[in-house]
C-alpha cells in the first residue's frame, strides 16, 4: 500500500501581505497528478491545512474543492486529515457528515466517549491498498492541547515528571494501543501527529513554539517502536526525526517565509507491505513563485550594493502578475539613510517583482547608532521573544520556566481562540 504525507499546507496565508492562492492552487493541481501518477492508495494530511482559525473563503474554496477532484480522480483514495495548532479543530470537523460519506475522515479534536473520556478508539481509521482490503490502521492524532492531557499524579509531579511530555506520551499510548486493538495480521500501524519534536530543525519565523515552548520539545520516543510510519506536521522543513527513518514531517509544500527559501519543499511517499515500512520517497514540489534575496544566504549588502544588485536582477516580464517573484532586501547601514525604502521600491519601480521585506542592520558607532543592532521587526518577533524583552526591561535575569510556560498557554489560549 502506498501513502503520500504531506503537512503545513497553510492555505489563506499571505507573505508580508501578498495572498499565496496562486501558489496553493499550482500545488493542488500538481498533488492531483502525483495521487494519480504515483497510484497512491491513502493521503495523509497532518495538521495546518489553513494558516488560521478562519479561513478566508477562497481558502475554503481551494481545500474542499482539492478534495472534491481527488474522489473524482482517484475514487478509492482513502483521505486523513488532522488539525494542526493554526488550525480551529472544530471547524475542520464540521463538515465531516459529509466528507465522511466521501471517505475523507477529518479529526480535529480528541473523540470523547458520553462521560468525557477519550475514547481513542475513534481515531483509528482503516486504509485499504491496491487489492481493496485493509493494509493499514491509521490512527489519526491531531494536535494536542495542554487541556487534551491527562493530568499526572502527585507523586510523578514530585518525582520530576514534564506534565506536558508525559501527557502526550500517554495519549499516544492509548491511541497506539486502540490501533494494535484493530490490526489484524499484516497491517501496519501508522500514526499521525502535530507537534515539535526534539533535536527537529527549526525554520524560526514561521513556526509557533508550540505546547509551552522549546522546552517541552518532545522526545522521539513518544512514538511506539511497532509503528510502521509516524507522519508528522508543524516543522516546515523535512526531515526524519531521532534517527527514525519511519519518524517524518513531510515540510511543507512552500516556503512560508523567506527565510524557508533555501531548503526543498516536498511530499512523502510512502510504501509499507505486511505490516513493515518498505519504501520512502522524497517527491520534490516545484517552485510555482520564485523568492530572490539580496544578497542573499543570510548576509547583508553594503547600500549601493544592494541597490545596484536590485537593479541588476533579472526578471520575467512574461509571467502573470501573481508569479511575480517576492524580493528580500538586507541592507547594512553605517549611517542612518532615511530614504533608502523609497530608493529600494524605485529600483523596483514598474518591474516585475514584488518587494515582501526590507532588512537593515546598523553598523556604525557613536550615540546614535548602537553597534551592529538588528532592526526588529514586529512581525518577524515570536509572542515570546516580546515577552522576553518586557520581562528583562522590568525584572533582573530571565523568567522561571513556570511563568514562561504560563505564558505560553495564555497565547496558546489566544491563538485558538478559545
Ligand atoms: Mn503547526
């Protein structure tokens, strides 16, 4: 039976203000022809299938129409579509009366039985192969919120225990355990999970510091040994985990800041056979809109230079306005150039490309410029790095790790909107 894993989709996202429907679309389209092409039997999508809690229309539109075209293509596909943290579960859940009938099965949430106890059972959804019969258990884990988790005891507390690590270990183990309940001889135990794994390798922009932050990465060994495959969403940039060949994010699909831009983006696939993982593949998805840094790998040009690079760039005036490509512009200043936004958009002016960020670093000396201090943008700060300036302006030293984890749920609170 072969799987195709992909994640992070964030549709509805825009970059630095440009809508990113097109290249969604042009993904889409491209997915449809590999689902057919590469005969795959089950797609798994683990979690951000949109960027927010709610979904600009067209969005909508791209999401259900892809799975409206996939049935219509391939019709014995089975589809596994998780939430992710910038996912709102429960409205990722709602159309599933429908989408079920389809055989798209959508998990938002934890299933719970008339008591309010997880019920892990409802999680397992049966893939079938080539032949028609079952050759997987999928059990579809989405991402888990700080109230999805079981509470540890006292003693485990004082014995030093990670509420949150321990917590998902424990859904996982009941989840796994209701999915070996459902195997039956020669098929595979697949998971599925949103979350940030220990030693993953972070792209910083765009990623939330998810379940409390970097400390509560979780160890790979949440994942039982017996699973054939475990798919994994949230890091955009691909990688097996732990030395795991069968432990992956897929990345996403596009680069969803500039800063994603030098890694490929791709999909999984996927091949397991009596149970076993036999085959993983790395399928490459193009680059529908190009991202050109100047100067580019990290580093920051001298004004002139920037500006002569800009105008040097060579660019397509054949393509549609929405494959323009997205400029970024680090520039390094000994002295404050007020003007320099305006010589950057006219260096640009009535060409083909679309300035998303302009960078600047101050390296000059005396009073009024500090040494070498980057320019924060308020965007490019995450919730926490804020949090952490505001702590250190009024306090001496760092925050305890209580008050920071505190901290991050109240955001994570925020961010659902719950
Ligand atoms: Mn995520």
């Amino acid at each position: 039976m072969r799987l195709l894993h992909t994640a992070d989709w964030h549709l509805g996202q825009t970059l630095h203000g440009f809508a990113r429907e097109h290249e969604h679309e042009r993904f889409l389209d491209w997915l449809l022809d590999r689902l057919e092409d590469r005969a795959v039997d089950a797609l798994i999508i683990a979690g951000d299938v949109f960027d927010g809690q709610n979904p600009p229309i067209p969005a909508l539109g791209l999401f259900y129409r892809f799975l409206a075209k996939a049935k219509a293509r391939c019709p014995a596909l089975d589809i596994v579509v998780v939430a992710g943290n910038h996912d709102s579960g429960s409205r990722l859940e709602a159309p599933s009366p429908l989408l079920t009938e389809m055989g798209v099965r959508v998990v938002g949430a934890l299933p719970v039985d008339e008591e309010g106890a997880f019920a892990p059972e409802g999680l397992v959804v049966p893939l079938t192969g080539r032949d028609g019969t079952v050759a997987a258990r999928c059990v579809a884990v989405p991402y888990l919120r700080p109230a999805d988790l079981p509470p540890l005891g006292e003693e485990e507390i004082a014995a030093g225990a990670d509420p949150l690590v321990e917590g998902v270990r424990r859904v996982y183990a009941d989840a796994a355990e209701a999915g070996r309940r459902a195997l039956r001889p020669g098929e595979a135990l697949i998971l599925t999970g949103h979350c940030y794994m220990r030693d993953g390798a972070l792209s910083e922009l765009s990623e939330r510091k998810i379940l409390g932050g970097n400390q509560h990465a979780l160890p790979v060994d949440v994942f039982p040994e017996d699973a054939a495959y475990v798919a994994l969403g949230h890091l955009h940039r691909a990688q097996a985990v732990g030395r795991r060949e069968s432990v992956r994010y897929s990345g996403s699909p596009l680069p969803l800041a500039v800063d994603e831009e030098p890694y490929p983006h791709q999909v999984v696939l996927t091949d397991v056979a009596e149970g076993r993982l036999v085959g993983v593949e790395l399928l490459r998805v193009p680059r529908f809109v190009a991202i050109r840094r100047v100067p580019g790998g990290g580093r920051f040009a001298a004004p002139e230079d920037a500006l002569a690079a800009l105008t040097a760039l060579e660019l397509d005036d054949k393509l549609p306005r929405e494959g323009w490509p997205y400029i970024e512009v680090s520039v390094e200043l000994p002295a404050p150039r007020p003007a320099l936004r305006e010589e950057v958009i006219a260096a640009l002016a009535g060409r083909p490309a679309r300035l998303v960020k302009l960078s600047l670093r101050l390296t000059g000396s005396g009073e009024a410029l500090a040494e070498s201090v980057p320019l924060a943008d308020l965007a490019d700060l995450a919730p926490e790095d804020v949090f952490l300036r505001l702590y250190r302006r009024h306090h001496e030293g760092e925050p305890e790790p209580a008050l920071l984890a505190a901290f991050h749920e109240l955001v994570a609170t925020v961010q659902e909107g719950a």
